[in-house]
C-alpha cells in the first residue's frame, strides 16, 4: 500500500502549485509581458505536471482500497488536468482572466477538500 503521508505532502504541494501560479497570472497581467518559455515557463510547468501526475496514480490507488467522501477518481484527473493547463497558462497575459481564476478556484477547491478528507482519514476520525 502507498505512503498515505507521502500523498498528504503531494496534495499540499499541489496547493502551493496552484497558488504559485494565481501569483504568476497576476504578476504578468500587471507587467503584461510574456515570461521567457525555456527559462520560467517550462521548468515550472514540468515540475507542476510531474507531482500532479504522480498525485493522479498515487490517489486513485488509494481510492481503490478506501471510499472518498464526494470525490471521485474523474475529478482527480481533472484537477490535475486543469492544474496542468493552469501552469502554463499563469505566464502569459493574454490568458483570459475569468476563465483562469475559474479554475484555480475549481482546482483550489478538490485540492483542499482532498486534503480536508486526507486529514480526516489519517487521524482515524
């Protein structure tokens, strides 16, 4: 069985992923430049992608073994999805505004209450 702690730091690194990128999106539209692609873009996108894909395999396994309150597998890959797009998308200022919050809200949303249930299962309750 997977480290369910070790999922515990995934979810809350993906937070600090999403909120990362909120920053970014704001920071650029306010500058209005592009950020350099090879430099900024990329390295961070990779980095986001690569935990999210890593939360998607480790997540759904375990929720083959244990029930989720209101959280379902489908949800999971979206969420990683969006995270994903989010991470590229935050760099470039001709994103459109409320299409971008909408997901960090929609992405925010199931990661918190991923954690908040993750939280719930690791202290018996």
């Amino acid at each position: 069985m997977q480290n369910k702690r070790e999922i515990q730091e995934l979810t809350q690194q993906l937070i600090g992923f999403c909120q990362a990128a909120d920053k970014i999106y704001d920071s650029v539209r306010e500058e209005g430049a592009e950020k350099d692609f090879y430099g900024e873009v990329k390295p961070f996108a990779d980095k986001v992608h690569q935990a999210a894909k890593e939360w998607v395999i480790q997540m759904k396994e375990w929720m083959k073994s244990e029930a989720f309150t209101h959280l379902y597998p489908q949800q999971i890959e979206q969420t990683a999805d969006n995270l994903s797009d989010i991470a590229v998308q935050a760099f470039f200022p001709k994103t459109s505004y409320k299409r971008f919050k909408s997901h960090v809200q929609s992405v925010s949303f199931i990661l918190n209450n991923t954690l908040s249930e993750i939280n719930t299962k690791l202290s018996g309750s």
